[in-house]
C-alpha cells in the first residue's frame, strides 16, 4: 500500500511538472516593446497577435522596455525578443559602453524602418561639409542622446571634436530657435522624417540639409550599424534634390537560442502583415524581405537566415 502511495504520488509529480513545462514553453515568450506613448508600444501589440497566430501554442507576453534595456534583457535570460535600435545593439555586441560585457546571446531577425541623422545649416552659411564647422556653434540634444552621440562621432570623423566647435547640448526647440536667431550655424539630430522640429525651423528661414554620404565608411569604423539612407526631395520646404544621411534601423532581434522554426514563422509573419503593420505606423510601409535582411552588423539568426535565403537574400548568420 505504502509503495503503491509513493508511486502514486511520484507520478502525479511528474505529471505536474511535464504539465508545468508545457504551460512555461507555451507562455515564455517575452516581447520587450518601448515606454509607455512610444510606437514600440502598438507595433508589439501587433507582433504578438500575428506571432501567435503563426506559432501553434505560442502565448507572448508584450512587456515595456527600452532600446538598450532589451538587448540586456535577452542577454539575461529575462526576455526571449525585443526591439533594438542597431548602432546601440552592436555596442552590446562588442561590450561597449554603456554595455558592461560582450552580449554573445543577441542574434537579428528583422530591421523595420530607418531612422536619420540630419545635419541642417542656413542656407547661405556656406557651410558644406561637416569639417566646415570647425570654430561654428553647433546645437544637438543633451549628453546620452543618440543625436548627440552620432554628433560626436561625426566630428570625430572629420579629426575634430567638441572643443573645436562652439556646441550647446538643448532641447530640439531649444536648437530651432538659437538657428533662427543666428546663435547657432548648424542644429544636429536623429530622428524620422519629416522631423516637426525642421519643418518649424524652415517655416521661419532657409536651410540646408547636409550631405553626408562621405562619411558613411568613417562613421562604419566606429560601428558598423550604421547605414545610408535617403531623405527624399520635397521632404522639407525647398529641398529640391534627394539627400544622403547617416541612417540606423530600428529592428527586432531575439535570443539565439529560440528554436530555428519558430524564428522561421516568426519572420515570415512580419513580412506577411506588413499592412498591418503599417497601419500602426507609416514608418514601415514599404517593408520587403529585402529592407528587413539589411546588413546592420548584428548576425542573423539561423531561423531568419532561412526565410531571407528562400526569398534568394544571402545574410551573416551567428
């Protein structure tokens, strides 16, 4: 009776704990999105309807977070996915600060939509380049900002630095109006287009938007997330031709021990909704197979590598 009580109760243990496993295999998949009003926020909501539907049995938990937060998470073992922006994600694949460590763990799945580093002076400043700025003042975002970061290394590229220029680190309102005044010659940032803070600035003066397509191989020595991307004509009052811009991607990368199918049906379920996507935010229309295997120097995980290789696009895989 004893022994038959003992049996009884080591299998209904190990009946519980194989049911446990499968309910933790079913649910332990946590999205990392944005803070709270940030379109990270929807755009997560919409990747967890369209995961699960194409994951039989997936359950996905969409959870608040941060660009460099996320890429700790995974690396942790406190998420599975997440959204990055890449030059930060490729920092924490080298340790770089603000990374304490190497971060082996963190493999890419999809860029989405680019962002843009733009550089816009007056337009009779005579400034063309950014090593004409040398001994100008200068206005970009407060210290840690990614804007104020790209301006330090885009500096750096052309041998210069910020004690050769005159630079307030402000708010974008703050930078609008010290160009329209004339305080500053050039007013820097990172963000979508069109930018609301440029539109205000070339309502009130014209500007130029720089070019920076020479500085793309300098600026990839420093991090190779960085990209070219376009800033089309007409995009702002006067800009009469396209120009090139330093560009990084916001992009989903995910741990690289997910099982290579499930990472297959999960980027093959991006590229299958991007009108869904896109309703959610415009910044994604036009999202191919093509854009979302874009080299941003994070390694491909095997499972995504296998949708771009089926839609003839060769990647890095980890």
């Amino acid at each position: 009776m004893t022994i038959c009580y003992r049996t009884g109760i080591a299998a209904a243990v190990a009946f519980g704990l194989a049911a446990a496993a499968g309910v933790a295999q079913a649910a332990d998949m946590r999205l990392m999105t944005g803070p709270q009003g940030g379109v990270w926020v929807p755009l997560g909501g919409q990747l967890k309807d369209m995961w699960e539907k194409a994951v039989p049995g997936l359950s996905v938990s969409a959870l608040p977070g941060a660009g460099i937060a996320n890429v700790r998470a995974i690396e942790d073992g406190k998420a599975e996915i997440g959204f990055g922006n890449s030059i930060s994600t490729v920092d924490g694949l080298a340790g770089n600060a603000p990374f304490p460590k190497k971060h082996e763990n963190i493999c890419n799945i999809a860029s989405l939509y680019p962002q843009y580093f733009q550089m816009l002076v007056p337009a009779n400043s005579g400034i063309n380049t950014v090593k004409d700025l040398k001994g100008k003042a200068i206005t970009t975002q407060p210290r840690g900002n990614t804007g104020e970061l790209i301006t330090g290394q885009l500096l750096k590229v052309h041998g210069l630095s910020y004690s050769d220029v005159k630079v307030s680190f402000v708010s974008y309102t703050d930078s609008v109006e010290q160009v329209k005044d004339g305080h500053a010659q050039a007013f820097s940032l990172g963000t979508a287009i069109p930018s609301g803070a440029v539109m205000d600035l070339a309502s009130a003066r014209d500007i130029k938007l720089l070019d920076l397509s020479a500085d793309l191989d300098g600026m990839r020595k420093l991090n190779p997330g960085y990209t070219l991307v376009t800033v089309p004509k007409g995009t702002y009052p006067k800009q009469e031709q396209d120009v090139k811009v330093i560009g990084y991607a916001t992009h989903i990368v995910a741990s690289c021990k997910l099982p290579a199918d499930q990472v297959y049906a999960m980027t093959k379920a991006i590229a299958d909704n991007v009108p869904a996507l896109t309703a959610t935010s415009k910044a994604l229309a036009g999202l191919t197979p093509k854009v979302m295997a874009e080299d941003v120097g994070v390694p491909f995980h095997p499972g995504a590598v296998r949708f771009y290789r089926e839609a003839g696009i060769t990647v890095a895989s980890k």
